[in-house]
C-alpha cells in the first residue's frame, strides 16, 4: 500500500516529530533511486531487444528474445519485493509480446494457436500476479476471435461472436472474482473491465458497418448497444459499481454522439448542441460519483 504524506505539515501539526519525518525522507530517498535504476535498466533491456530484433528480424528472434525477457522479468517479480518491480513489469511486458508475436506469425495467424496463446498469457498472469499481462491476455483473446478491422472497406470482422464471446467472458470473470482471493480478485477484475471495453468496440463498430457475416444492418446493434448501455448502467448504479457506471456513460456518450451526427450532421449548429450535452453529461457523472464517494466506500469494480 501506497500513502501520500505532507511531511513537513506534519511536523507543524506536532504529529509527527523532526527526527520521524528525516527517517521518512530517507525511504523516499532510497524508493527514488530505485525507481531511476529500474528506468535505466527496464531501458536497457528494451534497446538490446530492438537492436538484435532490427539486426537478425526473424519470427524466431522474437521469440528467443521473448522467451528470455518473459522468463527474467517473471523471476524478477516471483522473487518478491518492490525493488525490481518496474524492470519486472517491463520484461513481462515486453517478452510477452515477442513471444506471442514470433509464435504467431510462424503459425501464419492460426486460430488454434493464438487461443493458445492468450490462455498462456493469463495464465502467466495469474502466476506473475500482473494485472498489464491479464489485459494483454483479453485483447489478445479478444482479436483473436475477430476483434479488429479491415481497413479495406471499414468491415469489422465478426462484431457479433466477438460481442456474445466478450460478453460471457466478462460475466464469468465477474463472477469468478467474487470468490478469488483479494490478490487474483483485483486481476479478474482488471481482465473484466478491458473485456467490458473490448466488448463496446464491438458494439460501436457494428453500429457503424454491421456484420457481413449474420448479415445484421448496423442499426440492429445501435439498438442493442443503447439497451446494453442502460440495462447495464442501472445494475452498475444499484450495486455501486462506480467503474461500471462511468464505463456506461462514457459509451453511452459515444454512442449518443456517433447517431447524433450521422443524423444531424456535422454542422455548426450540431457540434454546439453537441458540446452543450457532453458538459451536461459530464456534470450528471461527476454528481454521481461525488454522491457514491460520500454515502459509502467504494467498490472495486
């Protein structure tokens, strides 16, 4: 746990003594130096890996280079303590994406193998307590069933597998972190949370193109998305679901915005009617939660 203090106010207040707010200094000293040299080193390791991977560009180098970073940066952080946290996390970080990069591309986009190898991304997640790899995790899940775009045309691929398979897998997260441990909680939690963004990707790009491939007109999923959006929003609001609420009205917002233009237009008029309900809009959020903050503790989700 992390706390900010205003030592020298402190002092003044006489709650805590000269010689207290010295030793106090001394660690954020000590936490400083360590935070440069985990810059320097987490910096280090990034060079070194885009050197050898622009001198020999190979799928195979990417994974050796992958394999390496991902394997240091997980005994880095399996080894306990802050010290080396941040050079952990960038290793993690870095060789996980070399090395579901590498192994993608010399299993040519395989399906199989990229639903392999986001489950071995959570998993090392789960392992490593990362809640960056359990993000990495979803949006690999999360492309590999068809959550991205061909620019060719502006078609998104399958909105609606990707949409029901986000969805499932938002509720089992959920679901699941009501009876995990506080650590593995807050990475079910992180995981549902960019499954819940993943998700109005879908929704916002089916209302723009709709689904070739059910052969859906974007105005069935605008519907959806809109009773999603509320559905949703008020669920959020009964069980004080804070980060929900304003997920819901961010995208809600969004879509609001994306019928209102292409409806209106982007006229003079449009933009000022626009911006007037986007302030309004922002007001009514920070209302709410300024209201949730003060009548009970906030949730974690």
């Amino acid at each position: 746990m992390k706390i900010t203090l205003d030592l020298t106010d402190l002092v003044e207040r006489g709650q805590v003594t000269a010689a207290e707010a010295e030793r106090l200094k001394g660690f954020a000293v000590a936490e400083t130096g360590a935070l440069g040299t985990n810059i320097l080193l987490a910096f280090g390791a990034a060079a070194i890996a885009i050197g050898i991977g622009v001198l020999i560009p190979t799928a195979l180098t990417a994974i050796v280079i992958g394999a390496v970073l991902f394997v240091g940066g997980l005994a880095l952080k399996l080894a306990g303590g802050t010290r080396w946290l941040l050079l952990a996390q960038v290793c993690l970080t870095i060789g996980t994406l070399a090395l579901s990069g590498g192994i993608s591309v010399l299993a040519e986009g395989s399906v199989p193998v990229n639903l392999a190898i986001a489950m071995a991304v959570g998993a090392a997640a789960a392992l490593a307590r990362s809640g960056l790899l359990a993000s990495l995790a979803v949006i690999a899940f999360a492309a590999t069933i068809g959550a991205a775009t061909s620019y060719q045309g502006a078609i998104f691929w399958q909105p609606a597998l990707s949409i029901v398979l986000l969805a499932a897998m938002t509720l089992a997260l959920y679901l699941t972190s009501l009876r995990l441990p506080a650590a593995y909680e807050r990475l079910a939690i992180i995981a549902a949370r960019v499954a819940i963004l993943m998700l109005n990707f879908g929704f916002l790009i089916g209302s723009l193109f709709g689904d070739s491939a059910i052969d859906q007109p974007p105005l069935t999923f605008s519907i959806a998305w809109a009773v999603v959006l509320l559905v949703t929003g008020l669920w959020a609001i009964r069980a004080n679901r804070r980060w929900v609420v304003n997920a819901a009205a961010v995208f809600g917002g969004i879509h609001f915005f994306i019928q209102w233009f292409l409806t209106l237009g982007p006229s003079a008029l449009s933009i000022l009617g626009g911006g007037v309900l986007l302030i309004a809009f922002g007001l009514i959020i920070a209302a709410f939660n300024r209201r949730r903050v003060g009548a009970q503790p906030a949730v974690a989700a």
